[in-house]
C-alpha cells in the first residue's frame, strides 16, 4: 500500500482528512515526513494517535460558501 494512501486511511479513522492533517502537521512545527508518518500509525497507533493530538488545533476549518444572488 502506497504511504500517501495509507496515511489517508489511518486520518480518515481519526475524522481528518489528509489535506487538511499535513498542513496543520507544519503550523504545529512537527517535522516529520509522509512515510514516518504512515509507519508510525501502523506500528505505533498511540504515538501517532499524539502527533494527531497536537496538529488538531491547527485544523483549518473549510471556509463557509456564499451563493451568489
């Protein structure tokens, strides 16, 4: 299984979708790369369960769409 594909699916059961996860990962100063990453949600589910943890506050929220009149 690819990592990108793999890190999506271990996001995805933890409610966050990949592209909103990596670019939070950076604004919470965590330097870790897409394959570290997706070894540590399969070998070690706690430790990345906390890196999680720590990027969720950095979530950026989809910005509300407005209807043109």
């Amino acid at each position: 299984m690819k990592t990108v594909t793999r890190l999506s699916a271990a996001l995805r059961q933890r409610g966050i979708s990949y592209n909103r996860f990596i670019p939070a990962l950076s604004a919470a100063g965590i330097e870790l790369n897409r394959k570290m990453l997706s070894e540590l949600a399969i070998a070690d589910p706690p430790a990345f369960d906390a890196i999680v943890e720590m990027a969720r506050p950095h979530i950026r929220q989809p910005e509300p769409q407005t209807s043109a009149a």
